[in-house]
C-alpha cells in the first residue's frame, strides 16, 4: 500500500460581497478572480493552484451563499456553494467584521456544522488592531475561533495560510491508502467509449454504458488483474472545456476526473478515432504531461475507421506533426466494442510504469554527454559557449535529470528539446514525461 500525493481542495464561502474573490486573488497572488462592490458579481466556482510553506493545494472562489431565494441565478449560485462544501477537504467560511452576525452567517454555519467538513472561519476587513474587538463576536457562530484577515490589505493573510496548511496536513493522514499496483486513469471526452473499455477488460458490467455521453459522474475504481500484473482502472465523467460545462453535477465531475490525472501512474487519454483529434484531446495529453504521469494516447472506435496499417500510420504521422513535442505518447488504435487490441492498453500501461521507475546510472549518462560535446556543441549565446560538463538522474516515477553547466541561463529551449530527444534514444522512457534541469557549476 502506498500514499497517494493528490491535491486537497479548499473552498471559499460566505454570503454576498464579504470579499471571497478577493481573498482568492490575494491567495493565488493572481488578480484571477473578478472584484468589485456589487455584490454576485462571483457566479461560476473559479479554481487555482495555491501554495504555502511548501504544501501545494487547489483553492476555489464561490459565488455568494443567498438561501430561500426567488432569483433563478441567485439559486443557481446558492447550489453551487453547496457543492462545493461536499466535494471540498477544507472549507473557509468568510465573513464581514464591518457588518456583524447576519442570518445568512448563520445558515452558513449551520450547513457547515452539518456537512462534518474541517472548516475555518475567517473574519474579513480587520484592517487594523483597533478593529479587532469587532471579530470576536463571530465565536458565536460556533465554528471556533475566528482569525481576523484584511483580505484586501493583506493583514493576517500569512497566519491563515499556516492555519490552512496545518489542516491539510490533518486531512492527508486520514486519505486513504492506495494499492500497490498501477493506478490507470481512463480519461477523455464524454462519450469515447472510456466506460467500455473497463467494462470489457473487467469481463463484466462493472460501469453503466448508454448512448447518452455523460454517463458517468464519479470517478469509478475497477481492481483487475492481467497475467502477473495487477491494476487499478480508474473510469472518469467525459471531460469537457469549461466553456461547455452547462451544470453544477457536471462541473464537479470534471473537477473530480482531473484530481485523477493527479493520483494516476499512467493516464490513458481516449479519443474517437472516427471524429478525429480535437483541442480538449490536446489539452488533456498536455494536463498529463505537465503532471509528469505516464501518458497513452487510445484512439477507440477504429472499427468504424479504414483499418489498415497506412490508415494508422497517417494518423500517427498527423498527431506527431500537431505534436511535434509528444512523439515519445505510444499510440494504440483499438475497439472497445469488438475487442480489437484492448488488452495492449493493459500492456503498454506496464510498459510505461515500469519506464517511469527506470534509472539510468551516472557512467551512461555521461558518455552520452561527452559523445554530444564532440558531435553536437551547444550553440554560442551572446558570444559565451555553453557547455554541458555532466549529469545524473536526480529522481525517477517520475524521472527528472539534472545537468551542470558553465551557462545553465543560457541552455535554448532547442537544445533542451535536443538533449531530452537524445536520451530517449539512448534509454527509452517511452511514455514518459521528462524533467531536465540545468545548474551552474
């Protein structure tokens, strides 16, 4: 068994105009998020990767909390809030020291206190010491000890992170463990036949299949295992760009399906091989990249398809093309539906598992680096030549290497492309992401 490393997730609540937003923006050092003194100006939930004394996590902005209303909008948003305070680890509830108690803090509180989530309430516009006696009355809420923030001036925003982080560390204890096998996200557009791929390798109905895409909402774990080895199939909602999101359900859907991108091993991306690439197939195998997981690219439904090899090998020739950085994706043509190399994908994830734990000892890598020196010299920057003196793999699942250099500020993207490109040909690493970092010497 094994820890899984997943971003926890930290939502901001509270009723109209208390300064979620800009609480976010001040978080994320970002102006992401729209502010202004109208309240509900906040309506879609707004996600961003926070960080703090080291611990990284995913912080949400929510629209105002505005319960037993008549407005279609108003009711909309109000749903949202509650979404997000049960798909949330931590939740931080906002309110206005300028204004006091409102019944609306108190329906918050209450829904809070009900949820069971880890919470903490923070008592906004506290702009200075003078102005502190005004948050105390907000103990009353029953949600502990309020902390006293200038979301706006930045006062008190430091030891409210250091409060949140103490809290995750709390909520990372209680995770549950993974198993010892590889974890295989199932990731794509609604309706690529993800669900049936587990299904037919699970050798039952394990996922509910329809002809409507959308199917399935929650990620779905499927414990398999194939010849000696064991897996984890993780089935995922269809992910969609966030413009096409139309509903709460399927918002957090997609929250959730990213979150599996971060507990994976390998992530295999299934596209419709009779519709074709799209931008969201480009963005996904981009999201698994920059996650440095293991990355398959599926192209299912190639019984609909000419299914000869010239037919596969201009379409492969096409996505090495669009993605001339994502040559080292192996790309399996399969069909969920007639059984058409299914397992493959079982065995390529393998193959990329066991790719992203390889090291590479010091001695190799180096000949290689004195063998480029001879035949292929960095290029000469602003009149100085950069030159790469040695290396060593620094870490492996994921692999990343570091190379030590008269110039490091001075390595081209070219050249690290080339120098990554090498080693691929070198050592493999088939599928997998690689990290290359250069230090001075």
């Amino acid at each position: 068994m094994e820890n899984v490393d997943v971003k926890s997730i930290v939502a901001i609540v509270g009723r109209p105009n208390v300064g979620k937003s800009t609480l976010f923006n001040r978080i994320i050092r970002k102006r992401e998020a729209i502010v202004d003194d109208v309240s509900g100006i906040t309506r879609d939930r707004k996600t961003a990767d926070a960080e703090w004394e080291g611990i990284s996590f995913t912080l949400m902005d929510t629209g105002g909390f505005v319960p037993r209303t008549s407005d279609e909008i108003e009711s909309g948003v109000t749903q949202q809030v509650i979404f997000a305070i049960q798909e949330s680890d931590l939740i931080l509830f906002l309110v206005d020291s300028t204004v006091g108690i409102t019944d609306v803090d108190g329906e918050v509180a209450r829904l809070l206190r009900k949820s069971g989530k880890l919470s903490i309430l923070a008592v906004n516009k506290v702009d200075n010491q003078n102005q502190e006696s005004n948050a105390a009355e907000f103990i009353r809420l029953g949600l502990g000890d309020p902390v006293s923030i200038s979301a706006l001036g930045g006062r008190g925003i430091g030891d409210l992170l250091s409060l949140v982080v103490s809290q995750l560390n709390r909520v990372k204890v209680k995770k549950k463990k993974e198993p010892d096998c590889v974890k295989l996200a199932v990731v794509g557009k609604p309706n690529v036949g993800k669900s049936t791929f587990v299904n037919v390798i699970a050798g039952e109905e394990r996922v509910l299949v329809m002809e409507t895409p959308g199917t399935t909402r929650d990620p779905i774990d499927v414990g398999i295992r194939y010849r000696t080895h064991d897996f984890l199939l993780i089935d995922t909602a269809g992910m969609r760009r966030r413009s096409k999101i139309k509903d709460n359900v399927e918002y957090y859907s997609n929250l959730r399906a990213h979150r599996v991108i971060e507990r994976c091993d390998v992530a295999s991306v299934f596209t419709d091989g009779a519709e074709g690439l799209s931008k969201q197939d480009f963005r996904l195998l981009h999201e698994v990249e920059e996650a440095k997981k293991g990355v398959l690219l599926v192209v299912n439904k190639w019984d609909l398809v000419q299914s000869s090899r010239q037919a596969q090998q201009e379409w492969t020739h096409d996505f090495y093309r669009r993605m001339a950085g994502m040559t080292y994706i192996p790309i399996l043509f399969v069909s969920c539906k007639t059984g058409l190399r299914v397992k493959k994908v079982l065995e390529s994830a393998w193959t990329i598992f066991s790719e992203r734990k390889k090291r590479i000892v010091s001695s190799l890598l180096n000949q290689l680096i004195e063998d480029l020196s001879r035949r292929f010299q960095p290029p000469a920057i602003k009149g100085k030549r950069v030159r790469i003196l040695y290396g060593t793999q620094a870490g492996f699942n994921p692999p990343q290497f570091v190379f030590f250099s008269n110039y490091p500020h001075l390595v081209s993207e070219n050249y690290r492309r080339f120098l990554m490109n090498q080693i691929r040909e070198h050592f493999g690493f088939v599928g997998v992401p690689l990290t290359l970092v250069f230090k001075k010497k």
